[in-house]
C-alpha cells in the first residue's frame, strides 16, 4: 500500500529569506501493527514530521543552494524521514518539492541583482578589449617609432582615407622633420636684421 502526503510551509533558508515550498512525500506502510501502535495517526505523523524535516533541512541551505540543488535537498529529506519513521512501520520512498515560491520582492530583488552581474560583467568584457587594444596601440607606436619609414606610409595611408571623405576641409599635418628646418632658417634672417 502506498501512501502519499502532500503539504505546503512557509520556511526561511539559511540566509533568511523567506520561502513557500510545497512538496510531496511518498511512503508505504511496511508494518500496519507498528504504523497504528506507535503513533496515533501515522498520515498526521509522517506528514507533520516531513514538515518539520524540510524546515531543518532547508534551513541549513541559502536560496541559491536550495534553488540548484533540489535534488540533494530531496533525498536529504528522504533520508531523515526514513530513519524516523521507521519505528512506526514506514518506509519513505520518495520525497519531491514541488514548487519554490519567493515573495514578489525577493523576485525584483533577484532580478536587479541578475541585471547588476550583467552589467559588471559587460563592463569588465568592454574594459578588457580596452586594454587589449591600448596594449595593440602600444605595440604599433613602438614599431612605427622603430621604422621612420613605416610612419610615412601610415601618414599617407591616412591622407588616402581623408581624401575618400566627402569632406570640405582637409588638415595636412606636417611631420616635425619638415618643419624644424625651416623654423631654424626663419630665425636667421630675423638675428642678421637686429644685429
């Protein structure tokens, strides 16, 4: 014969937040002398003593944990009722939760905290690339700086690029190299003037 008790508690997990959890024990009455001598109503029992388990046993559990491991926290159940109610006769089968249920608060506080972590983490993947890219930069700076004449082919790479614009004003920027020389060559007429 197989008998089942269905019942629903209110329960706190071990970080305190307040929970619903229905569930179901499956069990069988194994000895009907010992089910009906060493407790009054064995459905009562069982079913009252499945509460108190599952109470202890979540308890022991924060949210995350009872969320992911369900699994564990029925056969931990199973396992604490089984060897109870062995003296009155009864064998625990099985035991399932069926539904967690969270207050409407802990379910937006859940929510903002999930959309917090998604933003963290975009934030660390755009500081990253960041990085890589400044790192890249770095690395093309000093092989420029190596290469005089790798600069003068990105300077006309970029003169290429600004032409293809449809752009009305074109700056030329003129590498120092050009420009040193004639600042120099200005100066000296300017000292032959004063002197």
């Amino acid at each position: 014969m197989n008998d089942l008790c269905w019942f629903g508690s209110g329960l706190k997990s071990r970080d305190n937040v307040s929970v619903r959890v229905n569930a179901v024990v499956y069990f069988r009455v194994l000895d009907p002398e010992k089910s009906i001598i060493q407790v009054e109503d064995f459905n009562k029992a069982t079913s009252e003593l499945a509460q108190t388990t599952l109470r202890s046993v979540v308890g022991q559990h924060a949210l995350d944990q009872m969320l992911a491991e369900r699994d564990k926290i029925n056969s931990d159940v199973q396992r604490i009722l089984d060897e109870q109610t062995d003296a009155w006769g009864i064998k625990v089968s099985n035991v399932e939760l069926k539904h967690i249920d969270l207050n409407e608060n802990m379910v937006r506080a859940i929510a903002k905290q999930a959309a917090a972590e998604r933003l963290r983490r975009a934030k660390v993947i755009d500081a990253e690339g960041e990085l890589q890219a400044a790192e890249k930069l770095a690395q093309a700076g000093e092989i420029l700086a190596k290469r005089p004449e790798a600069m003068q082919l990105r300077y006309l790479g970029t003169l290429a690029n600004i032409a293809g614009e449809k752009s009305s004003t074109i700056v030329f920027p003129l590498p120092m190299e050009l420009i040193i020389p004639l600042l120099g060559r200005s100066a000296a007429p300017k000292q032959q003037e004063t002197s």
